[in-house]
C-alpha cells in the first residue's frame, strides 16, 4: 500500500512538472506570435501627412506607412496598419491591441517609462528656416535679424541660445511662415518635420538653414514583454538605414532625408 501511494505521488509529480514545462514551451515571444499569425499591425494616427494620412482615394499611405510596409516584408509577413486617437495610442500598445507603434512617435524619457523604442528611424527638432532666395549659410548670420516662432514654445529657448535680439512672438507656424515669405522677418523656428512640410506644400518659398538645433529620435514603439520583436526590428532598421531604404523614402515624400543626424 505504501509503495502504491509513493508511486502515486511520483506520478502526480512527473505531471505537475511536465504541465509546468509545457506551460512555459507554450509562452511565446513577441516575434513568434508575430510570425506564427502572418501579420504584424502597427498603430498610428492617419492624420499627420506626409506621415501617415489618407489619400484622395481613401488608402492610408505616406513615409511611415512605406517604414511599416518595408519592415513586414522583411519581417516575411503581411502588415496590418490600425489608426488610432493619439492621446490613447500607447494604452493600446500596451494592451495588445496592436503590436506596436509606427507612427512619428518621438522616443522621450517620460515615454521610455513604458515602452520600450527601437533605434530612431527619423529624426526630427528645432529647425531654423530661412526664405528660399536667402543669402544666409548658417545660423550664426540671423544672430541681429528678425526671427518669428510660436508663442510659448522652447523655441524661445533656442533663439535665445543662438543670440538672437529680435525674437518675434506668433501664435502658430501659419503666422510666422507667412510673414517669413512676405519678408517681414528674416527666419523662423520650428519643428524640422513642420518647415518641411510646409516648404513642400508649395505655399512658402523656404529652406532649412543648417543642420537641426536639437534632435528628438523618432522610433518605433514596442511593449517592454515584447524585446524580440524590438531587437528584430532594430535588426532591420539598421539594414534600412544603411542600404539606404530609409533615405530613399525620406525624399520620396519629404524631398529630403530626415533619417540621419
């Protein structure tokens, strides 16, 4: 009887550790889910053009999309874009909604607490823009002309730092770009992606002026469980990045590369 019960109890715990085993070989990464469902989804806006926007047609397209459609083809799956409010996007993240998020998301510290970023796959900050016949080469030049920014902003900040005595105050970049094409003031700072924009949009007739003030890394957002997938997508971003994919799209619809410092 004795050696029957011992017996039983070996048995119940070859079981108990075998379920336990198998338990754990059933927990798949991030990656796997991903490649064992043939899609991956990236959330974003869909209303921050050239970024990612809708068309005329109604398709979802712009830099970020090609980002996310170029990552699942060498990922070997299929993409699954989802737009979504901002202000809850990364709630969504990290509920599992979709797998992360492709859209323009800048990487900061406060951010960082949450999510986990990939490597930058852009980047964007406090440009100084000048009107496109301008004789200006750098910066330094803009130190005793007007210079027009947004209320508030810290740009200010930046004008500052640069030396600049007339700094004029507007309440958005329709204001200051305006008054920068009409040759009131001699520059203007801003967000680099916003100038950009603007300057392709064929309504103002201006450059960037040297390299950015400051930079912020615009990466791609992942849940902290899922660091396979980061690591996997860092893998392939570095491959975009040098093979020159990035670049290419960068001027595709920005007629620059904002994918390099």
């Amino acid at each position: 009887m004795k050696r029957f019960i011992v017996l039983c109890f070996a048995v119940l715990a070859v079981t108990a550790v075998a379920a336990v085993f198998g338990c754990a070989r059933q927990e798949k990464t991030g990656l796997e889910k991903v490649r064992e469902s043939g899609e991956i989804s990236f959330a974003m806006s869909g209303g921050y053009p050239p970024f990612n926007f809708f068309n005329n047609q109604n398709e979802l397209v712009g830099f970020d999309v090609d980002v996310a459609k170029e990552v699942a083809h060498r990922l070997g799956v299929k993409l699954k874009p989802v737009t979504t409010d901002w202000s809850g996007i990364i709630e969504g993240l990290r509920s599992g909604i979709y797998n992360g998020i492709l859209g323009s998301m800048a990487a900061t510290d406060q951010r960082r607490k949450v999510v986990d970023f990939s490597i930058p796959y852009y980047y964007s900050g406090a440009q100084m823009f000048v009107r496109e016949d301008a004789p200006f080469k750098s910066v330094d030049e803009l130190k005793d002309k007007a210079v027009g920014l947004v209320t508030g902003t810290t740009y200010e900040l930046d004008a500052k730092n640069l030396g600049v005595s007339d700094i004029r105050l507007y309440k958005d970049d329709t204001h200051t770009l305006t008054e920068l094409s009409n040759g009131v003031i001699d520059g203007v700072i801003t967000d680099r992606v916003v100038g950009v924009n603007a300057m392709n949009s064929g309504k103002f007739k201006i450059r960037p002026l040297g390299s950015p003030l400051r930079l912020e890394d615009i990466a791609v957002a992942f849940r902290k469980e899922d660091k396979t997938l980061t690591d996997e997508v860092d893998r392939i971003l570095k491959q975009m990045h040098e093979d020159g994919t990035l670049s290419e799209l960068s001027r595709k619809w920005l007629k620059v590369d904002i994918t390099r410092k």
